[in-house]
C-alpha cells in the first residue's frame, strides 16, 4: 500500500455477499422479473401476500457485527416456515442436493394464480437418450381448435455428476448478441443448450450477474440471485452472489461494490470497463479513469458517461457519497490496484452456507419452486401463458433443463405455453424441490445433441422457427 501522502482517505469498508444476502432475502421479490427480456418488470402490487417485497434495510443502517446476526434470524425464520423438523442438515458444497420439504401438491391454488393443465398426466409422446446420460421427455397437445391450449413441453433431466454446465456468450462484450445455436457451433461436446437469462432490450446487457472464467463481467454486491457453476464437480447450484473488491492507492482503500452495473452502487465505488458495450452508463461527478496501474484522467460527469477504451476502467460512484469523496483524493498520475472477487451462498439452503468460488456465474430473475413449494408470482403479466424456461433441481441432485412452448401469435408475438405460476407446477410436477426461471418468450430455445457433436436439434419448437438472438445461454456437455 504504501505510506499515505497526506491526502488521507477514511478506509471504506466493503459489505460482503453474506450481508448482500442478507439484505437481498427481505426483499427477495422487489426485482423480480418473469417471462421475456421484451416485456415489462410485473406489478408487484398485485402479487400474493407473501411475494411481497418487505422494505429492504440500508446496510449503513447495519453494524458489521450485526450481520451475522440478520443471517442467523433469517436462517432460522426461513426454516421454521419451509423446513419439518425431520430434515436433516446436508452437507453445505456446491455438490449437495437441494433442501426441501415435503411438496405442497394438492394444496390449493393461491387466489387469483392461473394453475397449469393437466398435460404431464398424459404419456410423453416421445422419449430419447442423449449422450452422457442425459434423457429426453417430451409432452404435446396436438393441434387444437384454439391455437392458445396448445402446448408443447420438453423436460431434459441430467443425472448429478453428469454433464457439466457452463455459459455461453456471444463475445466478452456484454451488449453483444447471438441465437443460442450459434453460440453453441462450436462446443462440439455440448449435448444440452438452452438460451440463458433476461437482458435489458435497449442496451442488449445482461439484467444479472455474469461471470465467465475467474473474472467478473458484470455484478454488484448485494446478493443478486444467479446460478453458480461448478465446472470441476459437474454442478450448478442457485445462489446469491455477491461482489467484494477493493481499489487501493497510497491515500487508502475504497471498496469497489459493483461491476458494470446498470445504476451506481451506494456501497462502494461502481467500476466500467470495455466489456460495457452500451454508448452511455451511469456516472457520478467525476470519473476516474485507471490504466495500466495509474490514474490516468478524471473526467467530469458528461464525459466519464462515455464507454471505457480498452484497457481502461472507469470508477465512479454517486453524488453526496463518501465514496464519491473519496476519488475526489486521487490525481493523474496515482498509482492504484483494483482487486474483485465474486463470494456466493446457497439460496436453496435455509442456513445460507457459503460457497466455494464458483468457475462462470449466471444471473436468472424469480425463483419459480423452493425446497418443494411452488414461489412463482400471479400479477396479470405473470397470468399469461407464454413460452418459458428454467433450470430445476430434484431432490437427489439431478438438473432438469425444461422449456414450454405454444403456437398461437398475436401482434407477431407468440403466447400459449404457461403461466408463471403454472410453470412452476410444471416444474413441481417434474421432481423440481428448486427451480428459477430464464428468459422467456420469443428468446426459449431449448436445443440438444442426439450423437457427440452433431447436429443441433431444437425440441420446444420447429428447427424451422428462427431462433432469437440472446444475451446468454447455458450449455451441458460430455467430457
């Protein structure tokens, strides 16, 4: 670090994922998005009573010492609720089955909720096996006299330890786009693709967190709730991941909370680097501009709005902050280090339990089923029927990778397939104890391999249906 040379900075700590976490669980709904990277955030007015969002604490309102606390409350108030007292603790790894209860089948369903039909009480029309040891299931409707009751739905179930997830970007470019078909020409030994999470249609960025590799793209550290994957033990698990970074110079520490993030972190300093792809972001009054280790130029808020050469890394962080007060003490010429980390915990365990760092990291919207029970919200948007996928998890470890589908288009959008809430007993219905929802919409496609590394076949629609270009998408390959 070195000694300071006057222009003394108050060292600014970081919160960690746990608190991120923490803060994210009492507000657990208050971003939830459902269905296509088209539509609007739903109303969350209008949810059930137990979806609503509670209001969700400052962490300057928290003491570090009192975060470990908030967890151990909310552990304990979240197994009370979800937990009978006959489940045992398993082990806390990113290798470990989901939690779960008995499931809530046959209780009613939740007033104003649009269920899901009857279909998976019918044979599959189909059934076949895919390399590694994956198998395919397949349910449709057939031609009816309204083209909204038909439906189609391809559950693919990967037994654990299998298939080993990853996720597929169309370049290090966050606003870059691809079909999910064309991201996955290349990865001859991927068997299983289906297109990943929600982005924001204006600036074609990822709503969520994405890492691929060791180095985050995009993250904050409040706890976002994503899929973290595991290369190395073939698993993938739902978390909440945070991130932890610092920027240091000799005028002190400055905790970096979030990384090209579509609003500026009131945690820490919020950085952008080349991979933001959009013409603008968010800025505060000044703009400090790193590369190659030194302060390079700061800039006032119009210009640090600008996206980064490459190379460079802008950080900025909002009016009135101390965080802001704090770049204020760096010159063209500094020397700085930027250091990040992604910490995780498991959401599908009541404890919490922290995470080993995890190899790619996808950020998804709703939690559609956890630990049995279906979560998923029934405002007027989440009602209609829609294409949808997700990734669940059964009770002994196994993924499924799911999708439904219909044919009826209007307006040239296309609806039928299922509600939110009828999606998630869909799911329920599969063996899913955990389950979170992708995007949905025109973006589903849900692709497989039927022989290592042939030909791509779609199964939620015709291979004749052009594909969406996504932001993402998530691939199970053979060793």
């Amino acid at each position: 670090m070195g000694s300071n040379t006057g222009r003394n900075v108050r060292r600014c700590t970081a919160p960690t994922v746990a608190a991120g976490a923490a803060m994210a669980m009492i507000g657990a709904y208050a971003t939830a998005t459902m269905g296509s990277s088209e539509a609007s955030v739903p109303d969350l007015g209008t949810l059930p009573g137990e979806h609503r969002a509670l209001p969700l604490l400052g962490l300057d309102d928290i003491e570090p010492y009192e975060v470990g606390e908030l967890l151990a409350g909310l552990s304990e108030r979240t197994a009370a609720r979800f937990l009978p007292e006959d489940v045992a603790a398993p082990v806390p790894t990113a290798a470990a089955a989901p939690q779960v209860r008995n499931p809530d089948k046959g209780r009613d369903v939740p007033a104003g909720c649009r269920p899901a039909t009857k279909l998976l009480r019918q044979d599959p029309v189909k059934r076949f096996n895919l390399p590694g040891g994956a198998s395919v299931r397949i349910w449709d409707t057939g031609s009816k006299s309204n083209p909204m009751h038909e439906t189609r739905l391809v559950a693919v179930r990967i037994p654990k330890g299998t298939l080993a997830p990853s996720v597929l970007t169309p370049s290090s470019a966050l606003g870059a786009l691809a079909t999910p078909a064309s991201m996955a020409a290349g990865e001859k030994k991927a068997v299983v693709v289906i297109n990943g999470g929600v982005y924001d249609t204006s600036t074609k960025i990822p709503t969520g967190a994405v890492q691929v590799g060791s180095k985050p793209r995009k993250a904050d550290s409040l706890g976002t709730r994503a899929i973290a994957i595991y290369d190395g033990l073939k698993s993938a698990v739902v978390a909440r991941t945070g991130l932890t970074g610092v920027l240091a110079s000799d005028s002190g520490e400055i905790p970096i909370a979030a990384i090209n993030w579509e609003q500026l972190s009131k945690q820490g300093i919020t950085a952008y680097t080349r991979s933001w792809n959009a013409k603008k972001h968010p800025a505060g009054p000044r703009t400090v501009v790193v590369r190659g280790g030194k302060v390079r130029a700061v800039l006032s808020k119009a210009a640090g709005m600008r996206r980064p050469a490459s190379g460079e890394t802008f950080l900025t962080a909002p009016r009135g902050t101390r965080f802001a007060k704090a770049l204020q003490a760096l010159r063209v010429g500094d020397k700085v280090s930027l250091s990040t980390a992604v910490e995780s915990v498991r959401e599908d365990f009541a404890e919490r339990p922290a995470l080993e760092a995890p190899s790619a990291v996808l950020g998804v919207s709703a939690a559609l089923v956890r630990y049995g029970h279906v979560t998923a919200p029934c405002s007027a948007r989440d009602n209609q029927l829609r294409p949808r996928s997700a990734l669940a998890w059964t009770a002994d470890g196994d993924m499924l990778v799911v999708a439904v589908a219909g044919r009826a288009i209007s307006g040239g959008t296309r609806f039928g397939g299922a509600s939110a809430y009828g999606w998630g007993q869909y799911l329920q219905q599969l063996g899913a104890v955990s389950a979170v929802n992708l995007d949905g919409g025109g973006s589903t496609a849900l692709l497989v391999r039927r022989s290592a590394g042939g030909k791509l076949e779609r199964l939620d629609r015709s291979d004749k249906d052009a594909q969406r270009p996504v932001a993402n998408a998530l691939a199970f390959r053979t060793d």
